[in-house]
C-alpha cells in the first residue's frame, strides 16, 4: 500500500489534475491525500473526478485556507468515513487485497498554537 500525502497549496490549476496523474503513476500511488486545495463545493467535485480514482471523500476548505482530500480506487481498498474536523480527516482502511484493516488519520494542523489545541 503506498500512501502519498501532499500539500499542495491550491487545486484550481488546469495544470493540477495532471500533475497528479504523473506522481500516481510514477510511484504507483494507491491512497492519495492532498492537504490545502483551497477549493470546495462542486469545484472540488469536478477537480476529483479528473484526478483518476473512483473514490474521494472531503473536509471543505474555509474560504482560501485549509481542506483535506483523501483519494482512493474501490478495487482496491474500502474507506468508511469515521470522524472529521477542520483539522483532520478519520477513517477505517480495508486492503481489498489481503484484507488487512487499518485507521488512517489525515491531518492538516492550524498554524497557531490556539488552533492546534484543539487536535
């Protein structure tokens, strides 16, 4: 299983969804996790459903800071959303493989120590 995480400071780009394509196929990317797209709603939709997995689940952005994307194909692994903040993203990971379990915690910290007590 090979996880990618990345912040990559803004998703809006028409260059972004290739970008992406590149690095999963360079090092055979299974999970995806992209911290701060700075986009939401139906344009973060339409940004997912070029980047080639069958599967995403979000925390939305708060205007131009912040979100969590986690990406994944459902042949191969099987998310359930467990818990989200602002800050973080919780879920349980099967490998449809092996048929392993894991839990998967993504977080995208507050830059104030104030914000981050809250993690």
């Amino acid at each position: 299983m090979i996880i990618v995480s990345w912040n990559c400071r803004g998703a809006g780009s028409r260059s972004f969804p290739l970008k992406i394509k590149d690095i999963v196929n360079k090092y055979y990317v299974n999970i995806l996790c992209l911290l701060e797209p700075r986009i939401s709603g139906v344009r973060a939709d339409k940004v997912c459903r070029k980047l080639g997995f069958s599967h995403w689940m979000r925390v939305e952005a708060t205007g131009f800071s912040g979100g969590i994307w986690l990406l994944w194909n459902s042949n191969e692994f099987d998310i359930t959303y467990l818990t989200s903040t602002t800050q973080l993203l919780h879920c349980h990971v099967r490998d449809l493989g092996n048929n392993t379990m894991n839990l998967l915690t993504i977080v995208y910290g507050e830059t104030t120590l104030v914000g981050r007590m809250a993690l």
